[in-house]
C-alpha cells in the first residue's frame, strides 16, 4: 500500500483525495478513537469502495440487512477467499468454523455449541464469580491495579482454559500469540512486520495444540478439547487439521475479545462517573449497561462477509462475491438509529446493537462473554469505590481487535464481599 494510501487528512478537511475517505484502519489516531473517523464516513461515504477492493458499510439500516437479510458467506460462492490462510500446514483461522459456510459451518459449530448454550453458561456462573472474587482480593488492599493484568484478561482466560482443560500455567505462553494470530484475520491490511508476528504466532499455536492433543490422547475428559478429539477419531466428523484449528480458534475467541468487552467497558464507566455511580446504586442495571458497553466501544470494530449476490446498498450496486465489511462501531453511532449516539447510557432503551453479528454466524461464545463482563464489572464496581484512572495516556494491545493492553487504576476504598 501507498505511503498516500496510508496518510490521512485532518477531520476538517474533504475526502475526496483519500482513498479511504478520511477512515484509514492503519492511521494511529484511527486506533485510538475511530468513532469520529467512522461518523465522517457514515455521512459522506456510507456506502464506500476502499482502495483494497473492500467495500465498507456504515449505517446501522445496511449493517443490519447485511448480517441479516442478504444472502451472504464468510466466503465467496466457490469456497475461496481475498484473505488466504498464510499458515504453513494449515491449522489456520481460514479452517476455523467462523470462517466457514455451511455445511462446514454447521458441522463444526454443531460439535461444541452445546457448551456455549444459556444453560451451560448460567451452571458455571458461581464459578466465575469465585474467580473474580480472587482476582479483586489479591488488589484490593492496595488501592491500585491494571484492570487487564488483573482483572480483564485474567477471568475470561481462566474460564476458557478450564473448559478446554488447558493448562493454566501456559497463559503467558498463549497470550501474546492469541493477539498476534488474530492479524491474520485481515492480513490484506497487515504490515509485513505484523503478518510475519501473525504468521509466527499461528505457527507456535498450532505446534502447542499437537503437543497438548497428543497427551490428552492419553486420557480423555470431559472437556471441550477431548469431545473434539473424539470427534476427529471417528473421522467423519473432523480431520486432524479442523481439531487443531478448531482449538486455536476457541482459545483466542474464549478470551481475546472479553478482555477488550470488560477493558473498553470499565473505561466508558471510568469516563462517565455519573453512569458509574448510576450503575453502584443500581445494580439490577447491570445487564443493560453490558449491552451499552458493547454499543458504545465493543472490542470489534468490524465483521466481513461475501454478498451471495448483486446487492443495492444506498445507490450502489455491490457485486457477487463482493467482500464487504459490516463497520459494526460506525453503525452502533448511527443516529437516525441511537438518539445522541455518542453519550454513554446504561438505562439506554430502543434498537439492538449488533456486537455479536447475526444470521448463522452470530457469535458462539455471546451469552459467555456477556456473562462474564457482568460478573466482572459489577463486581469491581460493587467493591471498589472512588475508582480512577492513573492516567489519560492509553496504552492499546497487540491484538487486531479494540483490546487494551494496559488500563492501571486507583481506589480509595474497598467494600467487602
């Protein structure tokens, strides 16, 4: 890509020389805050063909039909895809389930979606709080923390390895590879430092999780990991290949996105004290106030999909195959659909937002992460008070999504659970 290609005029000047109209995802202050840069595109560029032959939508009205009207994939009609996987041996995102259409799609999800249910997740919720509660007691007496080392990243990251019965000592392993392996989701867009990361990453994944099916061989459980070996040794049901990209993809899916949910939801609380203290004395807002979290500034920014056919957005004709991306945050600021979009209400009432997308691909893990950012935030509002942030300066992790890296913070007193 161009050196013009990855500039970016100011917010007060025309689109009309930049090929991303004033929306570049590689600009800096794009990742800082992209909202502003979205609302410009929403208004002048709602549908809008970028330089990389992708189109993007904007408003929540499109957004919406695509995910969940318009004949689409997640890949085009005759199974290939303008985001190849780069991954030597395979065991890439290309072969995870949420990059698949039916009937692989259906076979694949079919083989874990019982774990994922509201039932499942509601026996586990105890234990979740149990593992927040030990998170909370380890910070609370000295009146600071990081929100992700300690709290974000720590609790979805438990929770997913204990359902696969992964090792937990192997975290800081898996970590920093989980946000380096999520670029090659939109590797077209990567940097060649940052696809080599990606590329790197995958590749030391997918030798961990031979490793680790190998012993577990030994002695199936009950977990998640050993119903999926059992279904790649009744070879009808998955090929070694699906086993591992399967578990890479599950990892990084169980935890990754959750830590930005719980990151980027305190912060909204964090920068809105009158909603913080709304949401203390109110607890039984708890739920609702998630669901803002995730309109507001959700972890993900975007969702591909494959139109299935020639499609009129606005008075544009997309064609077949068309890769297209659902701008997920440009529509939650929408407002002929959110009335004063960009104020942060946790008592906000009226249209859905589309964080876990729609249609067969709507995310497995919804009602998971959902209830963990619950258990979560309104556990760390509920015992400390007088929370603060240490700093302005944000610090934005390695991942392709909108996760955090580092959110430090300052309490003045604690309640006890």
């Amino acid at each position: 890509m161009s050196s013009e290609a990855r500039s970016r005029p100011s917010l007060d000047e025309a689109p009309s020389t930049d090929p991303w109209a004033g929306a570049n995802p590689l600009d800096p202050a794009f990742r800082a805050d992209p909202h502003p840069f979205l609302a410009r595109l929403r208004e002048t560029h709602p549908v809008h063909l970028t330089p990389i032959g992708i189109w993007r939508l904007t408003r929540y009205a499109d957004v919406e039909r695509l995910l969940r009207d318009v004949p689409t994939g997640v890949r085009m009609a005759d199974g290939g895809s303008l985001n190849p996987n780069p991954v030597p041996g395979g065991g890439g995102p290309s072969e995870f389930m949420l990059q698949q259409d039916p009937p692989n799609h259906t076979r694949l999800r079919k083989l874990v979606s019982k774990a994922f249910t509201p039932s499942a997740i509601g026996k586990i919720r105890a234990h979740v709080q149990e593992i927040v509660d030990r998170q909370l007691d380890r910070v609370v007496g000295s009146g600071r923390m990081d929100l992700i080392a300690d709290l974000a990243l720590p609790v979805p990251a438990t929770v997913i390895c204990e359902m696969m019965a992964v090792p937990l000592a192997d975290r800081d392993r898996f970590t920093v590879w989980t946000a380096d392996a999520t670029h090659l989701l939109a590797a077209p867009l990567a940097t060649p430092e940052v696809l080599e990361r990606a590329i790197a990453a995958s590749t030391a994944l997918r030798t961990y999780f031979e490793e680790l099916i190998a012993e577990r061989r030994k002695q199936l459980g009950d977990d998640l990991l050993s119903e999926m070996i059992r279904a790649e040794e009744a070879g009808d049901r998955l090929s070694t290949s699906e086993l591992i990209s399967q578990s890479i993809g599950l990892l990084i899916a169980g935890f990754e996105t959750t830590i930005g949910l719980i990151g980027n939801g305190v912060l909204a609380l964090l920068r809105n004290p009158g909603e913080m203290a709304k949401l203390r004395a109110n607890p039984e807002l708890l739920a609702g106030a998630v669901e803002e979290c995730l309109r507001y500034d959700g972890p993900i920014i975007l969702t591909a999909r494959y139109l299935r056919e020639d499609t009129l957005f606005g008075d544009k004709l997309l064609p077949r195959d068309a890769m297209v991306w659902a701008m997920l945050a440009a529509a939650h600021r929408d407002p002929a659909v959110f009335p004063e979009p960009d104020r942060f209400d946790i008592g906000r009432q009226g249209a859905p937002h589309l964080a876990f997308g729609g249609g067969i691909h709507y995310c497995l893990g919804a009602h998971l992460a959902r209830m963990e950012a619950q258990v979560a935030i309104g556990s760390l509002v509920a015992r400390c008070t007088d929370l603060e942030l240490e700093s302005d300066q944000l610090e934005w992790g390695r991942s392709l999504f909108r996760v955090l890296g580092s959110l430090p913070l300052r309490f003045q007193a604690t309640v006890a659970r």
